[in-house]
C-alpha cells in the first residue's frame, strides 16, 4: 500500500497566496535536498538524527529510497525543495505505527506549511492503513506543539533530557500521539 502513494501530488497555495507542490522524495532529488539541508542553522543542526548537510548521508537516502520503511514528503516551490516531512514505519508489532518528523527552511516556517505537510500526512497515513502517528518536539518548541494538537494530536507523556546537543546541554521532550483508529471499548 505504501509504495502505491509514490504517485501521489497535490497542489496547495499557502495563506500568503504561495504555491508549493507536496510530493514524495525522489531519486533525482538529492541536490535539491542537499540545498535545503544546507540553510539548516547551527541550532536546527542539533536536533537531527542524521547528518544532514553531509552528502553521503543525503544520497544514500534517495539512492536507497524505500517506502515500506520511512515515507519522505516534499513540499517544492520554484524547483527547491522547502520541506520535508517523513512518516517512518514501525516494524514486528509496532507495524501499525508511524514516527512523524518535519523540517522546514527558515523562510517557510509559520506560514502555514508545517501545517498543511502534517495535515497531509495525517491523510496518507490513514490511506496506508495506520493505526496510531507519535511524534517527539522539544518542549521550547512550543507553537509546533500547539499546531500539532490543534490537528488533534494529544500530549502522552514528557521524556526529561531526552535530546542532548553536541555541547552536552539536554532538552525536555514531549510525546505526542494521534490516534487514526480508535479501538477504545473493544474486547
């Protein structure tokens, strides 16, 4: 079912009246993604999993592009990638769930993108089936927070000091869930 939504496209205009396109990563993308990856600021940078201004790491990603295993959504406005947000699957028994994560560049942040990319995931992901979405924002982080539960998402539950930046400071995490199948009352 995941490798059905490679075709997907959709063309959203943003409040200010800026047209991007959302579609999946591809294989040709890996410049593009090389050149939002590089607007990434120091502080941004440590909150990756990944070194992403590393262009071994970024082109292993789209060389080795497996949806069944991690769903990169791109948001593309005049050819340049501007975002990027990912459903990454579980696996054995956690199958029916998946981590969201997002990234934005500077310019298009609060501007309704973040938002629209979760909405569209939200979407996707009841397509493909899941059951339940997590996502893990720093506690500063607070108007994500507030966007992600506006959409519904609910607050589960804190990990202290769970993000440490290479400078050994440490950041307090909040877990959010999104429930897309309720099976509460069944037995």
């Amino acid at each position: 079912m995941k490798k059905t939504l490679t075709s997907y496209r959709t063309v959203a205009t943003l409040p200010d009246g800026t047209q991007v396109v959302l579609r999946p990563l591809q294989q040709d993308d890996g410049q593009r993604l090389l050149d939002m990856f590089r607007t990434v600021s120091e502080g941004d940078l440590d909150y990756f999993r990944s070194d992403v201004r590393n262009q071994e790491v970024l082109e292993d990603w789209v060389t080795h592009l497996d949806y069944d295993r991690v769903f990169p959504l791109v948001a593309v406005c005049d050819d340049r990638i501007v975002g990027d947000a990912t459903l990454h699957f579980g696996t054995g028994p956690h199958h029916h769930i998946a981590e969201i994560r997002i990234f934005l560049i500077e310019e298009f942040r609060r501007r309704g993108l973040g938002t629209l990319m979760l909405k569209t995931l939200v979407q996707l992901a009841k397509r493909m089936g899941l059951y339940q979405l997590v996502a893990e924002i720093p506690m500063e982080q607070s108007h994500v927070i507030k966007a992600f539960k506006a959409i519904g998402f609910s607050s589960k539950f804190i990990r202290e000091d769970y993000f440490m930046t290479p400078d050994g400071l440490t950041h307090d995490v909040v877990v959010l869930t999104l429930r897309l199948v309720d099976r509460t009352g069944e037995f």
